[in-house]
C-alpha cells in the first residue's frame, strides 16, 4: 500500500494562486466543481479543499497531515501547528496582505481609541477582539459572513477587513485607521506528522519545490555573448543572485554569460547590455529556482 500525506488546499481567495504555484512547483491539480477532493498527480498526496479559516484546525488534530493556509486564520484559531515554510504570494501579488481597521471617509474617528462602545464587523473575530484588549477599549465585535465593506455605516460603526492593495476600501468610501495585523500564506504540518520520518521528508520535499517556484516569480533568465575586451563592462552591469555563469565559446576570444535577473530590471538592462557589446541576449522564463 503506497504511504500518503493528506494536503488540505484553501478554498477561496487563495486558491486560484495556490494551484498555479503547485503547478510551477511540479504538481498537476486538476478540481471538479462538485468534489473537494481534487486529483493530483502525485500517489503519495491525497489533497481536499478546504477554506483556509478551516485549515488550521483540521491539521491540529491530525485530520489532515499537512496545509496551505494564511498566518491570520492560524492566529484566529490559537491553532498549535509547526510552520513549515512561509509561502510568499497572496491573491494578487507576492506581498503579505494586511487586516486593517476601517471607517467611513467622513468619520471623525482617528483611530482606536475612539471606538470604545462602537459595533466592529469582522471575519477575523478573535485577533480582533485581542486587539481591543491591548488597547483596552471595549466594542461589540460581531462575526462578518461577507460582504462587510457594506456594511458602513448603515449596520456597523466600523470594519476590521484583509486588503492588499486598498482599492476595494476606497471604493466603498473607507479609510484605514490602523493595521491590526500582517498576514502571509504559510505551509504548516501537523505536530505528529512532523514526528514522522517518512511524512516530514515528504512535505519537506513540496516545501522545497514550493518555495522554488515562488523564488522564480518576477524573475527571468538572460543569456548573452560577449568578447573578452568587453567581458569585464558586462560584468559589472550584471545583477546576479551569486555570480554569473561564465563559459568559453568555440569562438575565441567570445564567452557565453547566462544570469538570473529581476523581471522588472531586465527592460532597461537590455539596452545597457548591448551598448556595453553584448550579442545574442536571450531572455526566458523560469519555472523553479531552488537555492
């Protein structure tokens, strides 16, 4: 019988950029949208979809070996689990994403201490009310089940809401008073999972491809020639994570430099390379970068 580890993917806001950095870390997942139980090309993972504020508690009492799922719901959930990796991306970037506390645009509210008695809508019912506590104010903090930006000022005083950019709070009219809290997507294991040779080595193994595919985002690969009067020019405009890669071509005298390089740098490196007498500059894309 082949040995497995259960894998509980958030459903949700997160999954549509889980699955894609599953699929770049080597895993084909394919999800039916009448099963939680997805299929995955790999005999020794059994995955189920979950919601990520779920997780946290199916992988503290065993039901599940290991997960994805954010730093908030593990907070919300006093969740006792190990952290196996920090998972750098979220639903729309590679930034961690922030629970703020939010007021209409014309409250004369300026920040927490003026919302002693006032009504808080929130998912994020716990760390919400721990946050008032360190404050020492006391409001009535009551369970969100959506749609919470609406809420303001019709129904609630104020809201403690997950953004990453902000927009969708300017667009609802809300400014943040504060940051309750940071939260980034977290790969955890279960306690006695972890204990398990077989099981850790697996999910250390995931974990290291994850991480790997989220290292090559936003990067790409260059490859250029150069003749050896100007090698040392081109050097020195080349970033690098270590140092370039440097061979001799058949060519005399012309050597081939190949570089991993910040997407976002590359446009203006291009021009600055070729002037320096780079040739034959290939740029392309990278799916895995394991340190």
């Amino acid at each position: 019988m082949t040995k497995k580890i259960k894998l509980g993917l958030p459903k949700g806001s997160l999954q549509e950029s889980t699955l894609r950095m599953l699929k770049k870390a080597g895993f084909n997942v394919s999800v039916s949208s009448r099963s939680y139980f997805p299929s995955i090309d790999d005999p020794e993972i059994e995955t189920v979809l979950l919601r990520a504020q779920e997780l946290p508690q199916y992988v503290e009492n065993g039901v599940l070996d290991c997960g994805i799922t954010g730093a908030d719901w593990i907070l919300e959930n006093n969740a006792r689990v190990t952290v196996v990796t920090d998972l750098m991306y979220a639903k729309q970037g590679m930034s961690p994403v922030r629970w703020v506390l939010a007021v209409p645009d014309h409250s004369t509210m300026k920040s927490v201490k003026d919302l002693q008695g006032k009504r808080i809508a929130t998912e994020l019912v716990g760390v919400t009310k721990r946050y008032l506590k360190k404050n020492k104010i006391k409001a009535n903090v009551e369970f969100s089940w959506g749609a919470t930006e609406a809420k303001v000022p019709q129904l609630v005083d104020a809201i403690v809401e997950l953004t990453e950019t902000g927009s969708s709070l300017r667009a609802h009219n809300l400014k943040i008073i504060d940051t309750i809290c940071q939260s980034t997507t977290q790969f955890i294991a279960n306690k006695e999972a972890w204990k398990d040779a077989w099981k850790k080595d697996k999910i250390e193994h995931v974990s290291l491809l994850l991480q790997g595919a989220i290292s090559a985002e936003e990067k790409v690969g260059l490859k250029l020639n150069a003749r050896e009067e100007d090698l040392k020019k081109i050097l020195s405009i080349l970033p690098a994570m270590r140092n370039p890669t440097i061979s001799s071509l058949s060519r005399t005298g012309w050597y081939a430099i190949e570089v991993v390089a910040d997407e976002k740098v590359v446009r203006d490196l291009v021009l600055k390379l070729k002037k320096a007498g780079a040739e034959g500059i290939i740029e392309y894309t990278l799916t895995k970068v394991i340190p």
